[in-house]
C-alpha cells in the first residue's frame, strides 16, 4: 500500500496522517506491521504514535490501522466517520530526525522472542515450521533495527560534526576575548597600581585568587614568586569595582570570585588581617560597600540568619564596622574617622621587592603576527571611588521615598503569639525600610534606562509602595496579635473559631501583599512600552525607531532577491552571520532539509514582509499623530464648552480633562469610568489620555454632536 504520494510504505516507516475525522487520528506514527510481513496476517498496515521528539507514545490510544476504521457504538457515526475518512484522510512517508527509539523499539521485539524460540525449540526441534517462523520474525525485526539505526547514525554523525565545529569557533572566540581582557586587565592593573602606590604602615588589600581574565597574568606570577596581588585600598577600590561593573554589564557572564585579604591596624594597634569573597557581577557596590554590608548584616541578623546575634557576633560586626570606616578614611584622608573607626599607627609589614610587587609589565609587540593590545579600559580617579564606596546615612539609596511608621509595640506582641524567643527592638521596622530601599534602588536603575519624562511616575509608583507596605505590615502584625498560636497558648481551650477568623484574614493579607508586590513589577516595566507622545524625546525615538524598521525590511527584500538570484545565502550583504545559520539550519521542521528557509521557500516569507510594513506603517502614524499635537499646543488652548462643564485637550499632560461646574450624577460617573475616564484629585478633572477615541467618548457620555 502506497502512500499519497505513491511510495510504498514499509515497516520502520515514520507517517503522518492528515484529514481524518476524529481529530485524535491524526498524528505521528511509525509502522508497526505491514501486509506480508512475517507473523502479521492482516491486510491494513498496523501503526502505533509517536511523539515529535521521537518518543513511544503512552496514550491509552495510541494504535491506529491504515485505512482508518473508525469504531464507535453509534451506527450511524461510524457510517459517516468511515465514508470521511476514505474521502479526506491522507497518510504520507516522513523524513523522521529521531528514529532511534523506534529502533529500540523493534530490538526489544526482536529480543522479546528469544524465549520463544528457545521453548519451541525445545518442544518441537529446530527443524519444525514453528521455530523457522519464529526465527524469521526474529531476524526481520532486527534487520528493521538495524536499518533504522544506520540511519540514525549517517544524521547523527552529521550533527555531530556541525556540533563540534561551533563548539571549536565557540571556545576560539572564547579563547580570544579572554585573551583581549587578560592583555587589558594587566595594563589596567599595572597603570592603577602606579598611580595609587602602597605607603608604609597604611592598610593594603591582597588579591591572591580571581576568576577574572583580568587577574590571570597577576595569578600567574603569584603561582611563580609565592606573593599575591597588593595593592592600596584607593587602587583596590578604584579596580574591584571596575570589573565588578564591567562583568554586570555583560549578559553573557554570571560573576568572578575573587578572593581578598585586607591588612591593617586595629584600634588596639595590633597588625590585623581580614579575608573575603567578593563576586565581581554582582553589583555590590564596591569592596567597601560590600564589608560594611556583611557588618550590617550580621549585626542584625546574626550568623544563623534567625534575626537574634549573639554577643560574639555584635562584636565581630562591630570590629568589621570599623574596618569599613578606617577604609573609608584611607581613600579620603580629608573625611575624618567616624568614633567606630580604629586608627592608621605606622606598622612594618614585610613589603615586598620593586620587582614583584607589581606584575611584570612586557612591552607590547609590533610587526607583523603581532596581536594588537586590548583598547585599555577608563581609569577611575581615587575621588570617584569614593564617592562610589561612601555609604549615605542608614545604607540608604539616593531615591529615598517618606517611610511609613511601623508599630513596634504591635510587632512584638504578634512575635510573642507565634515564637518562644525574645523580640529584638526594632527589626520590624529594620525589616520593613530594608524592603523599601531595595524598591527605591529598583527606581534608580529604571530612572537610569528610560528617559527623564518617566520619573515622576517612578517617584509616585515608590511612594505608594512605600506607604501601603507600611499600612499591610501594621495590619498583619494586629493580626498575628490578635490570637496566640496553639503553640504557644496549648491545645487546652483553644478557640477555634477565633484561629480560623484569624486565617481567614490572614488569606486575605497575603493577597493584598501580592498586590503590594505587584507594584515592583509596574516599576520594571515603566517606559517600556510604546513611546509616550508627551516625552519630549518622542520624536527622537520614534524617529530612531522608524529608521530601523526601514533598515530591516530593506535587509530582508535584499536577501530574498540574492537567494532567488544564487539559490544559497553565503555571501548575502546586510544578513549577520547568526541569521543565516539559522534560516538554514537543518532539522527544525519536518518537510525538506528541515530548515526554515526550505519550509518557506525564501529567507523573509511574505507575512514577515507584511508585518514589517505594518510596524512601519504604524510608527509612521504615531509620527504624523506627534505633528498633530505639536500643531495643536503651538495653537491657543480652547476647550469645548457644554452645559454644565467643559472639556480641555491638555497637550502638557497628554491627557482630555472634564472639568464639571459641579459634582456629576451617578449616572454620569458610571457612563464615564466605563468609558475609560478616571477622576484625578491632583487636577481636579475627569480624565483619561488624549486620543480620538476619548473625544469620541466624552461626546457620546455627555451627549454633544
């Protein structure tokens, strides 16, 4: 039996069935069995599913006969189910990437039938009919294994050689950027050192370990002389927190560890070391920033995290406190040292010679093979890595929104209700402003991405969650005081109806909190939609934004015309080198080679072509609608009077206003919010952006021609 394009189908074989009248018939499958095959005795080619990958279905279903037979307890149905499937249904042989578990498949069939031969040989002799056919089965299945993995194995030696060979471009682009970084961290490096040098019985910071390129040749040289990496607190600064922003920055990079060893003087006048990690990508803020954070954190925390230190850990984040303040001092000697801070007392370290103390600077090679230096990274001046490092008051970020109050008094009665241990004065509030400032740092990085048109909205956006997080953690903790746990109060009387009151508001905590939450997100996204027309760069971006579009949609009718001309996009100018190896990549679909380009028939089908001049279109729009509003704010701002009120196209605001002589009635207000207009108690008007549509709106509510 042949399939609809009139090849015969064998066993081993990947169909596919399109058309038939249960949806659930169509579908992947591979041939089980074929008429003539040994121990099948059918006339229909038996086929069982498949999944895309290539997977052996486990459906309760996932047997069909070819032609299809539709079986169900309606006469009728299966009537009319039968007389469609041999008019519409069509099967057809696919090219399969993945047939390797279907060779799996017959294998165990093949083996499965060992036992069989062996009994019936036992029974009946080798000579019998029986145990010839049981062998010839046998042998058939394996052929089809074998077959299948031939297959298998030409494409799979295919793949794996494309594999390698973007593994090796891979690891020699990888190769030759940690080259480029390892050349320019040692100029970086060497070029800070000098200007920042070590003086006598000042503390200096050790840098024995990193994963940064950067630091390899320092490494290395460590690995020779035995003496890590010194440098100057300023220079130390000045370089952790370079690289820390430089791997931030590249989306490809998680983060370097990198070890260090501070040496210094205690307030007592005892030589002192201290030792960390800091992970360059991380954004820390700085290798000052980052000891004090740690400081802070285990003064409040403590070292089990359980929000109680012990007396050992207030003194060693003290100790760690003051390390911070004498680092501060040393990068900027005219800032005196705060009262926690130790003194700088002249201390002889064992200093190493002029030769190892900087990393061996080799004159860069000219000529031809020559690899030319890395183009050297901004070095940053001592005072900028003050600023960077300098912690504002109470670790607070620049953007700092009006705190709410918290009620302590209530947050230590509803931490007796659920815990046995004592309540530390102050961590509800402690708790409740460190989720505010990491907010109000969330709105610094937006403020930085998006244009300045957007940062009132930020600033309203951190002040509302500033305030209704204030307002949820007084709710809960009245709450959570409300009624002991069983805990703590026993199981003797406990009243259960007041404990499921309790939760029940407790659920509905959690919910408001996730809206509270939900305001974060509203950050991240602000001015990351569709250009606003009231920002004063709008034209700019738009602009930008058409011109791109253009570019692209030229691209594309450009390689379309060079694959009709040349059959092949090697060579095609404006197409990167990514794009084309992925428009001909092979065994992304199943009808030709698999690549999109041959599932399309040409790099750019038509819809994409279509949607391209769509986007253009509509910015083109947004353009023209952008001169429209300029036309209008260049012209005297009347509004439409009516009865009652009148309506203001407000260009500054972007916005159509309402403005009532009087309160509206109910009436009115529920025609306008379902119209989309919101009452604005800053401007004391409905309104809601300025569009067609809303002066179409506001003349359908109040009723005007």
């Amino acid at each position: 039996m042949n399939d609809k394009n009139n090849r015969p189908m064998k066993t081993g074989d990947v169909v596919e069935i399109t058309g038939a009248y249960f949806k659930n018939d169509n579908g992947l499958y591979f041939v089980e069995h074929t008429p003539g095959d040994p121990n099948w005795s059918g006339r229909d080619h038996c086929l069982r599913r498949i999944k895309r990958n290539g997977e052996l279905s486990t459906a309760k279903d996932n047997l069909c006969f070819w032609p299809i037979s539709a079986f169900v307890n309606s006469r009728d149905k299966r009537a009319a189910a039968n007389q469609w499937n041999r008019e519409h249904a069509e099967i057809e042989i696919k090219t399969f990437p993945h047939t390797e578990h279907i060779a799996k498949f017959f294998e165990a069939e093949a083996a499965s039938l060992d036992t069989t031969i062996k009994r019936y040989t036992w029974d009946f002799g080798e000579d019998n009919q029986t145990v010839k056919d049981a062998k010839e089965t046998q042998a058939f299945y394996r052929s089809v294994s074998d077959g299948l993995r031939a297959e298998q194995t030409a494409a799979d030696l295919e793949a794996e050689n494309a594999s390698r060979r973007d593994e090796q471009e891979a690891e020699q682009a990888e190769r030759e950027t940690g080259l480029r970084r390892r050349v320019a961290g040692r100029c970086f490096i060497a070029d800070t050192e000098q200007a920042h040098p070590i003086t006598t019985g000042a503390p200096f910071v050790e840098i024995p370990f990193s994963e940064n390129p950067a630091f390899y040749a320092c490494t290395d040289q460590s690995g020779k002389t035995g003496e890590p990496l010194r440098l100057s607190v300023a220079a130390a600064a000045i370089i952790i927190r370079h690289y820390d922003a430089e791997v931030y920055a590249d989306p490809d990079s998680a983060y370097d560890k990198t070890d260090f060893v501070i040496r210094y003087t205690d307030e007592h006048g005892q030589p002192s070391t201290y030792s960390g990690r800091y992970d360059l990508g991380c954004n820390d803020g700085g290798l000052i920033s980052h000891i004090r954070r740690f400081g802070e954190n285990l003064r409040s925390m403590g070292r089990c995290g359980n929000s109680q230190p012990t007396e050992q850990d207030e003194a060693d984040a003290a100790a760690i406190l003051a390390l911070a303040d004498l680092l501060t001092a040393e990068i900027n000697p005219t800032t005196p040292t705060p009262p926690t801070g130790g003194k700088v007392e002249a201390v002889e370290f064992t200093q190493p010679s002029t030769d190892t103390q900087q990393p061996e600077q080799q004159t860069p090679a000219t000529g031809a093979g020559a690899e030319a230096p890395a183009e050297q990274p901004e070095a940053i001046t001592a005072e900028q890595a003050e600023q960077a490092e300098q912690p504002t008051p109470e670790n607070r970020p620049e953007t700092v929104p009006p705190y709410g109050s918290i009620d302590e008094e209530t947050a230590r009665n509803a931490h007796y209700c659920i815990h046995m241990g004592d309540y530390k004065s102050g961590s509800a509030t402690a708790s409740y402003r460190n989720s505010v400032n990491k907010a109000a740092q969330m709105v610094e990085q937006q403020k930085a991405r998006v244009s300045a048109f957007y940062h009132d909205k930020l600033d309203a956006l951190l002040n509302s969650y500033a305030r209704r997080l204030a307002q949820w953690t007084n709710d809960y903790n009245r709450n959570q005081a409300s009624y002991p746990s069983q805990f703590i109060a026993g199981a003797g009387n406990f009243n259960m109806r007041k404990h499921n009151r309790q939760m029940s508001r407790e659920d509905s905590l959690w919910e408001e909190y996730r809206q509270i939450e939900a305001i974060l997100d509203k950050i991240r996204s602000v001015g990351t939609g569709p250009v606003d027309l009231a920002d004063p760069h709008a034209r700019e971006m738009l602009t930008e934004r058409l011109n791109s579009q253009r570019q692209m949609l030229e691209d594309a009718k450009t390689a379309n015309a060079y694959y009709r001309k040349h059959k092949t996009l090697e060579g095609c100018p404006g197409l990167s080198e990514k794009n084309r190896a992925w428009l001909t990549r092979p065994g992304v679909f199943a009808s030709g080679d698999g690549s999109p380009i041959s599932q399309y028939g040409s790099p750019f089908p038509a819809y994409e072509l279509a949607s391209l001049r769509g986007k253009i279109e509509r910015t083109e729009q947004r353009l023209a609608e952008l001169d429209k509003r300029e036309q209008q704010a260049a012209e005297p701002q009347t509004g439409t009077a009516f009865d009652g009120g009148q309506i203001v196209r407000n260009i500054d605001l972007n916005r159509l206003q309402i403005l009532f002589d009087a309160i509206p009635d109910a009436d009115t207000r529920a025609a306008l919010k379902q119209n989309g207009f919101r009452w604005s108690p800053k401007n004391q008007a409905w309104q809601r952006q300025l569009t067609d549509n809303a002066e179409r709106a506001a003349r359908q509510v109040l009723r005007l021609a």
